[in-house]
C-alpha cells in the first residue's frame, strides 16, 4: 500500500471518530453487527471503487438516521472496511437529505417496515384459527380451512398460506410473491384462494403459465373445485379465442399463457405486418380491468426489459401474484422483476431528485428530459437500485453490502413466503433426505489417463493466461471442464466422443449434435445469432457461469442471442417422422469385447447391490448429465443382471410417459436412469 492512501485512511479515521462521537446519543438504537475485520488486501481492492460523495451535510438530520453507529465499534473504527462503510453511508446521507426535501415519504420507508409487516398481519381472517404446532408449544402461524367447495384436504402449512395469501390481499400490498419449493402445491394454494375470496363480477382472474404448465392448471381446477363454483376459461387458441374484452370479463378465471400475453402485447403495441402494412390489434388482455392476475413460474419474467415482462407489468389489476420455486435463480437484480410487477411502493419506482416526479417505468430511453418533469433522465434514480441492488453487487456481504441484505430480508418477509419440503417434510409425509458423498480412487489407467488429460487442459489454460485471453476463450475452458469431468465418469466418454463436431438448426438430416457437450443435443435449442444448437441445460450452464455481459457462441464465437425459453428443437425430417432418425449410441463405437467398466460405474453397481441385498424390489433412480454415461451404465447394469430404464432428452413425449409408466407398475424393472438435461416442465 502506498504512502499516500495510508494518510488518506487517517484522514477518514479522524473524521469517523469525530463523527462517532457525536452519535454517542443513540444507543438504543439497534445495533448492527459488527464488522470482521477484513484482510488488507480485500479492503484495498474495494477502496478503489467506493463512490466519492463527500460534501456538506444538510442542518439537522444526522447520519445516525438512517444508520445507527454504536459507539463500541470504536475498537474496530481504523479497520479500512469501517472507513470504506462510513464513506458510502455519508455519500447515501447526502444523496437522501437531498430526496427527502423532495419526497418526505421516503424518510421512514426502512424503519415504517416492520409495523407494515404487522399490520398486515393482523389482517389475518377471521375464520382463520391460531392453532398450535404441538400441543403444549407456542402457537405456530394463523391457519385457516379451505371452504367446502375445494375438494381436498389441505396440508397443514396449506391452511398457513391460505391464510397468509388473504391477508396479503386486504393488505396494502395487494399481493406478493408465493416461493415455496417445487412440488409443494402452489396451484392448489392458489385455487383454495380463488374459493375463498369473494368474487368481482366483471373482474376476473388471470392466471399466466407458461404453454406445458396451461393444462395441467385447467385440470386441477376442474378436479378439486366443486362443479359450478368456478366459471374457467381457457384463452389460447386462435381459433375460437374470445376477441371481446367484454366476453373475457364475463368468466370467474381466466387462463392464458406468457406466449399469448407477449404475442397480444406487441401487436397492439408495436403492431404486425401484414400485406396490407403495419396492423396495430386492439389488445384483449390489456383491455380488461383484472380483479387478480397471477404469473404462474414467475420467473419467466426476471429479464424487465424483454417483452413477456412489459406485458405482464402493463396488465391493468387489483391484486397481483407471483408464483416461482426458484425466486432467486442467479443474481439478486432478478428479484426486481417480481418487485416490480407488484408495484411495490415505493421500491419499485424511480424518483427524480430534482422535483417531486416519481414514475413506475425508466421511460427516458433516447430522451433528454423527463417527459414528466422535465429534469434530466439522471436526476432520477430507482429506489430499489440505490437502496438494495447496487450496495450489494458494489460490496457483497460487507459493509453497505451487508446492510442492504438485511434490507431485503425485511422486505422479503412483507411481500414473499417460502417454505421448504425439508421444513414441512412432516406434513408431506416425506421421509427424511439423507446425503451421502461417496470417495473412490481411480484405477491406474483411469488415473493416466485423467493426469494426462488434466496436464493437456492446464497447459492450454496456460496459454489462454498468458496470452490475457481467458475470457474471451471461455467457451474452450468450459469445454476442458466438461471433458475433464466427462473422464471422471468413464474415459470412453471422452475417447470415443471426438468425432461429431456441432451442428446448426440447418443441418436437417443429420443427428443434432450440443456444440457444448459434443453430444447428441437433449432438450435441443438453436441459437437465434448463429443456428448452432445447443442441449437447453448446457446453454444455461454456460450463460449462467460465464459472467460476461455479452457471451459468444461457444462454437463460433460470433456474438450470441438465445432464447432459453424457446420450445424444445425437431429438426424437419423429409424422409419420415422424427423417430425414424439415427441415433448413434456410445455402444456402438466401442468395441465390445474390449469393454472396461469404470470405476465409478463399479462403485455406483457396489451400491445398487447392496440396496438389493434388503430388499429385492426397491427402486433407484440414477440421475447423470451425459447421456453417453448412461447408455454406458445401462448395458453395465444390464450385463450385471439389472433391469433399467432409461429416459432422456432424445425421446418423444409418448416415449417419455411409456418408460414412466413401466419403471411405476413394472417390479422387475427397479432402476430409472434420468437426463439431468430432461426438461422437467414437460
Ligand atoms: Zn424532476
Ligand atoms: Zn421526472
Ligand atoms: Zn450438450
Ligand atoms: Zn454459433
């Protein structure tokens, strides 16, 4: 470290220890805790991106405001984290006296959270009932019945979201976000609502799931819902699809799908061509005054700015409803999208500094002036962004960082409940889940084999280093991975797999092969730049990990748009159906007589064995993300007197159900290899 930071950080530890002295005042305020000390270098790295906010403080409202300081932090005060800390509260201080002047609301905004949160919790219903969670424990959360006209009994923490989900209706909030892990009955928590909330003729609700998801919703409803209770339509097809705003409001519920939404979206808004030009349609769903709307896998919307998001944020409701298992996918600035589409005041809107202006939509794009206000686009922030989003992507964990997420763990508990199957695995009736990491050691050859693949691979990422071109190689990194833990399963399946090169959507007659794994495409998805193709799990690998803004094709390096949410790809067939293709198993380039099994093939054989040894019925499933394993564990298992089957992305949907059907009612067959790349909404 330099000579001249180390007196600039005296400087600040002066000015903190001035500062703190004067907060002396405030300690009953709540106490943050306190910060560890960081290692010098982590503090050095992040001095350099703090923000440089410092100027006059405005008379009378002091930094502890916001942010009480206890005055027992004085020991770690010279810490560069505390400095790093102080600075940026300073710089949000100034930033805030300057936007409370303008909009006074927002001063209580973190402290009011809390009591809003009560409030709504006191609007629990009255037919809920306080019920215990043992008899002679605390009483656990409200839980209230479902209305006769649901026919199924409610789980326990079933009647708890019930509860909690007519709460947050008659709150302010007016909806919010329903997390709970898959598989835990989000539809049927919802349908209970529908039962048990009063209905608003002429304001329907309307559920949005995506196309696989629309059915299986039609099909609950109409099998636990008491015959005439509920008045469901389906808006999908073109043909026969109500065109009438009016006749949509007639009905109860209302489903469609995020395809539909978008596609009804952009023709009014941007219109279609057509031969006669440009057509601006008259929009259905946008026309009716919804009394509900519910985004069923809500995250199909976490990107705000793609047009599936602007139709959902654009529909016009009372109450609005988020569902996802996954809230959380990557990154936290995902979570805007859903804070968004509740209209979550006030963190979902943007303020302008400058003037009272406070608007829902960044609507500046091209624009030099706030078609509002007239101030300039950056007078104008967004009070999510400032308050939770750029704190923690700017310090993580620490510090300011830290702050922010218990900000949004609060804020977390006023709109959003999850709950996990481990936490209610008693009232699913689930036994427990154990884990268990398995340690073996390669034979000899495997360990050649491996050492010398992993010498290759070091010395080509070597090469990438010191050329300063690791990122820009990333997709051949990401394949050295792949092919190095591909060797961990079994070296065939990187010996025997070099031969197909990757294919685009255009090569119609050939096997589609990942430009990713190499293997054949499972859940094939083409990209729109190139038309290379990819197995749908791999691409979101890939994305997901790159940490790039704008990511390459990993075959041919030109700039890459893909759609993740694109219908699985079938290459035209002239010559016959889809099935007639040719699939060229890993079984069929090995030499057989040569076979050798691997040592993770083994371990997995030793295991399934020792089940057996129990209980000859009991069945496993084998989960792997290469096919190619799979085909190999098959023909292992099958030599070694096992019978498997084996679903994976390569199938037909009939091919699917059918090996479901007989791994379910056939005893003899006791394994089930799985695809991890097999789309598990289909
Ligand atoms: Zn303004
Ligand atoms: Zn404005
Ligand atoms: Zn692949
Ligand atoms: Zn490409």
């Amino acid at each position: 470290m330099s000579d001249g930071s180390e007196s600039d950080v005296e400087e600040e530890t002066e000015d903190l220890l001035e500062d703190d002295s004067t907060t002396t005042a405030s300690t009953t305020a709540p106490t943050p805790p306190t910060p560890a000390t960081p290692s010098p270098t982590a503090a050095t790295l992040n001095r350099r991106r703090q923000p440089r906010g410092r100027g006059g403080r405005a008379a009378g409202v002091s930094s502890t405001d916001l942010h009480p300081v206890d005055p027992n932090t004085n020991e770690v005060v010279d810490t560069h984290l505390s400095v790093l800390e102080k600075r940026y509260r300073r710089f949000l201080d100034n930033r805030h006296e300057r936007i409370y002047l303008v909009h006074p609301e927002l001063r209580t905004v973190w402290t009011d959270l809390d009591a809003r949160i009560a409030k709504r919790a006191a609007l629990v219903p009255e037919a809920a009932v306080v019920a215990p969670a043992d008899k002679d424990g605390p009483a656990g959360p409200p839980r209230m019945a479902a209305p006769p006209t649901l026919l199924l009994r409610l789980l326990p923490f079933q009647e708890e979201s019930l509860a909690w989900l007519l709460a947050q209706e008659a709150s302010d909030l007016k909806g919010g976000i329903l997390a709970d892990e898959m598989g835990m009955g989000k539809t049927i928590q919802i349908i209970s609502m529908l039962l048990a909330s009063d209905k608003h003729p002429g304001h329907p609700t309307l559920i949005i799931t995506p196309t696989v998801a629309m059915l299986q919703w039609l099909s609950e409803l109409t099998k636990h819902t008491a015959p005439g209770t509920l008045a469901v339509h389906v808006h999908h097809k073109k043909t026969g699809r109500v065109t009438d705003a009016a006749d949509l409001a007639r009905f109860d519920v209302v489903l469609t799908t995020y395809a539909l939404l978008e596609g009804d979206f952009r023709r009014s808004t941007y219109g279609s061509v057509r031969k006669a030009g440009k057509v601006i349609e008259p929009s259905v769903l946008q026309n009716v005054e919804w009394h509900r709307v519910v985004l069923d896998e809500a995250h199909c919307i976490k990107d705000r700015s793609c047009s599936t998001s602007r139709a959902a944020f654009a529909l016009k409701s009372t109450v609005r409803w988020s569902l996802t298992g996954t809230p959380l996918q990557n990154r936290v600035g995902e979570l805007y999208s859903l804070i968004r589409f509740m209209r979550l005041d006030p963190f979902s809107y943007y303020f302008c500094t400058q003037c009272s202006c406070k608007s829902l939509n960044w609507s500046f794009a091209g624009q030099r002036s706030c078609t509002d206000c007239g101030h300039r686009p950056m007078d104008h922030f967004c009070w999510w962004n400032s308050e939770v989003l750029k704190p923690i992507q700017r310090y993580g964990g620490f510090g300011p960082g830290r702050v922010a997420f218990e900000q949004l763990g609060r804020l977390m508990n006023l709109c959003m409940l999850r709950r996990t199957k481990l936490e209610r695995a008693a009232d699913l009736g689930l036994p427990p889940r154990i884990v268990v990491t398995r340690r073996d050691m390669f034979n000899e050859e495997e360990e050649d084999f491996y050492q010398s693949l992993y010498k290759e691979s070091k010395t080509r990422f070597q090469t990438y280093v010191d050329a300063g071109t690791v990122l820009s190689n990333y997709a051949h990194v990401f394949e050295l991975l792949t092919k190095m833990r591909q060797a961990a399963n079994h070296p065939y399946l990187v010996k025997l797999n070099m031969a197909p090169s990757a294919t685009t959507a255009a090569d119609s007659m050939q096997v589609l092969v990942c430009g990713i794994c190499h293997e054949e495409a499972e859940d094939a998805i083409v990209a729109a730049s190139c038309r290379h193709v990819f197995c749908r799990e791999d691409m979101h690998l890939y994305l997901s990990s790159s940490g790039v803004d704008k990511p390459q094709c990993p075959v041919c390096f030109r700039p890459l748009t893909v759609d993740m949410n694109q219908p699985t790809f079938e290459p035209p067939n002239p010559t016959g159906g889809t099935a007639a293709r040719k699939k060229p198993s890993i079984i069929n380039r090995m030499v057989l007589d040569r076979w050798r099994s691997s040592t993770k093939i083994e371990a997995l054989l030793e295991e399934l064995y020792r089940l057996r040894a129990d209980d000859k019925s009991i069945k496993s499933i084998v989960f792997s993300q290469y096919v190619n394993f799979l085909d190999l564990v098959e023909w292992r298992l099958l030599k070694g007197g096992i019978r498997c089957v084996k679903l994976d992305g390569r199938m037909s949907p009939e091919q699917r159900d059918n090996v479901i059907k007989a791994f379910s009612t056939n005893p003899q067959i006791t394994v089930f290899l799985v695809s991890l790349k097999v789309n598990p909404a289909e």
